[in-house]
C-alpha cells in the first residue's frame, strides 16, 4: 500500500520519533458521563445499557470528544485516533439487537447477514466513523494550524467482537459466527466513512485475531482499488506473554509474515501487556520489518485502585518508552488504556530530540516498490 510519493508522515518518521495518542475510553471516564449522557436524544429510548460504547460519545458529547482530542494534541500527539474502536455494524449490533441466545437461538452466519444488511446499524456506523474522523480533522488542524506543526488523524479500526480464527462451540470446532466476507464486507464501510471523514491514514489496531485483521486489509485493498485512492496504513497487534496474537496465536515473527504484502506504513504493538513485558517482542518485531515500528502499551497492568484503573504513571511510561528508544526500536510511540494527555505529554517529552529507529531498509524498500 506504498505510493509514488512520500507522504509527509514518512518524513517525519525520517527526522524524529513521531507521538500517537493515548486511550479514550480511559480519558472519556474522567469526565464522568453517565448512561443519561451517552443517551443523549438520539438514543434515548434504546432498550439496552450504552454506556460501555463509547463509540456513541462521538455522536452525543462532541464537545467532550473534542476536548479529548485537543488535550492530546496539546501534550504532543502527531497522531490522533479517531474514536471509532467498535464502529462497525457487526460491534454496534451488540448494544441494539438482542442476542438470540437469549432465546434459545445462536449467532451464526444467518444472524450475522442480516445485521451486515441492516439499515439502521450501516447508518449508524457510518455515523460514528465520518463525525468521529471529522472531529479529529477538525482538531488535528486546529492545533496543527496554531503550532505550526502538522498533525495527522488516524481512522481507528477495531479487533470486533467475533472470530474468524476459533469456534466459540467446543463440539464443534469448525463452526464460526460470521464469515470472511460479512466481516470484510462491515470494515469496508467503516473504511469508507473513515476516509469520507477526513482521515489522513488508517490504524488497523489492537489486533487479537489476525484472520479478522486480514479481512480488514482486504477491505482496505479493495476500497481502494474501487474508489481509485490511496492512503497510508498502520498495523498494530496485541500480543500476549509469550509474544503470539491473543486469538490466533501467531507468534511476532508469523504475524508480520502474514501482512508484510501490505507494506504499510508501520507495524507494531499496542495494548496487551504493559511495558516491561513488551520489549523482548517488540525487539523482535524491529529485528524482523522493515517498516516503521510503532509501539503503544497499556499503562502497566489493570488497577482497580488507581486513578486511571492501570498501574503505570506518566513517569512510569515515559521512562519505559525512552528505553525503548535508547533501544533503537521504536519510530511511533504513545499509550494505551490508562493512558491519559498527561501520559502522552511525559511520553513526547522524554523522547524529544531521540533518535529514531533507522528506516534505510525500508526506503531501499520503497524505492523498488515505486520504481
């Protein structure tokens, strides 16, 4: 997914290391919004508890959203998220449409076709993604414009609420909820409303199911083709202690094996385990791509008792990013859950004036790819 010409980001990546944002859902609980809040009056009748979607927030609290976004952009982000996590038709139906489980049915393919033809979900994740992602646009050059220093909106795309990898039945263990084509089919039209947006690139993020991320690439592809585009993409997996994807279980090495075809902009890590453990896997990922590494970690493990429920502080991070640094490991850094403006301020602070990892074999790369 390379292009003729450098997209100003790659520049960037060149010179210094560049800073993504930290968690919204961490930053939105902050603000203290209740189910009333969410609802706002657009939703106000739905039958089921939304305040756990934080999607909708985007449609509902704008003014908070912004503000989140701003903060970020303030402590030092280059790169902001569009808040569109679960935006797709296929996670929304979990707050709107009533799980037939419930009734003695199941989730299958049949189910999942109807939510993919749905009117009112398509609408409403078109809804999410293109105001999420002008939102975004709108701050990026707001603050961009008033520091003289550009900034970019990342159309976020989640992991969903299904696999394609694993069975959820234990007797029967070919059996899967959804297909490729009804997943592929849900990112394509978040991918469309991310970029109808505004959105300078696309994050495919968070990935615990790389089958699932390979429809969402698919989707990317064929959207592009079809609509004659294109845009910068980043991948980013979660991975667990032993360094594999937490669904299908590939190892770093095999899950950059499974998207290198895409020659993305970056691949890296995000979420999963906190810092500490991250390193010996995101060392291996920098030793194997020769692409940017990004690197994004939960705030240390879950804390109930800790103002933002992790365990890691903005110095905590801050000095476990500039290791990886010193490392030479890293091109993209930031934060997330429990990571808050303040997180992203001492982690853009820190690596002020760092060397990033060298990107020489990415752009011998590039220029065979572009030739």
């Amino acid at each position: 997914m390379t292009t003729a010409h450098q997209h100003p980001l790659e520049k960037i990546l060149q010179d210094r290391i560049a800073i993504i944002d930290g968690a919204m859902g961490t930053t939105i609980r902050t603000y203290g919004m209740t189910e009333t809040d969410i609802r706002g009056d657009r939703f106000k009748d739905s039958t089921k508890d939304l305040l756990n979607n934080g999607d909708l927030f985007s449609l509902t609290q704008e003014k908070m959203i912004g503000d989140i976004h701003r903060r970020f952009l303030e402590a030092g982000a280059d790169i902001i998220e569009t808040n569109t996590f679960g935006a797709t038709s296929i996670t929304q139906s979990e707050f709107f449409v009533e799980d037939p489980r419930e009734t003695g049915g199941r989730k299958d393919p049949e189910f999942y076709q109807k939510i993919i033809e749905d009117k009112f979900l398509n609408d409403l994740a078109w809804d999410i993604n293109e105001t999420s992602a002008r939102q975004c646009r709108e701050w990026a050059d707001r603050v961009g414009t008033a520091t003289g220093r550009q900034r970019f909106v990342a159309g976020a795309i989640g992991p969903l609420t299904v696999s394609l990898s694993n069975s959820p039945d234990a007797d029967d263990a070919g059996f899967r909820v959804v297909t490729f084509d009804q997943v592929k089919s849900a990112y394509a039209h978040q991918v469309r409303a991310l970029i109808a947006g505004g959105s300078d690139l696309l994050l495919v993020e968070t990935i615990f199911d790389s089958l699932n991320a390979k429809a969402a690439l698919v989707a990317i592809r064929e959207v592009f083709d079809e609509d004659q585009l294109q845009l910068p993409v980043m991948i980013s997996a979660a991975v667990g202690r032993g360094g594999e994807t937490l669904i299908s279980a590939q190892t770093t090495e095999a899950f950059w094996n499974a998207v290198k075809h895409v020659k993305p902009l970056s691949v890296g890590l995000n979420c999963s385990l906190g810092p500490d453990l991250m390193y010996p896997f995101l060392s291996e990922l920098s030793e194997k791509a020769d692409v940017a590494i990004s690197c994004y970690p939960n705030a240390g493990l879950p804390n109930p008792l800790s103002e933002t429920g992790f365990d890691l502080g903005p110095n905590d991070m801050a000095r476990y990013l500039g290791d990886f640094a010193r490392g030479g490991l890293i091109n993209i850094a930031g934060g997330c859950c429990g990571n808050t403006p303040e997180h992203i301020a001492a982690i853009a602070k820190a690596l002020e004036g760092m060397h990033p990892r060298e990107l020489a074999q990415r752009q011998s790369a590039r220029r065979e790819v572009t030739a």
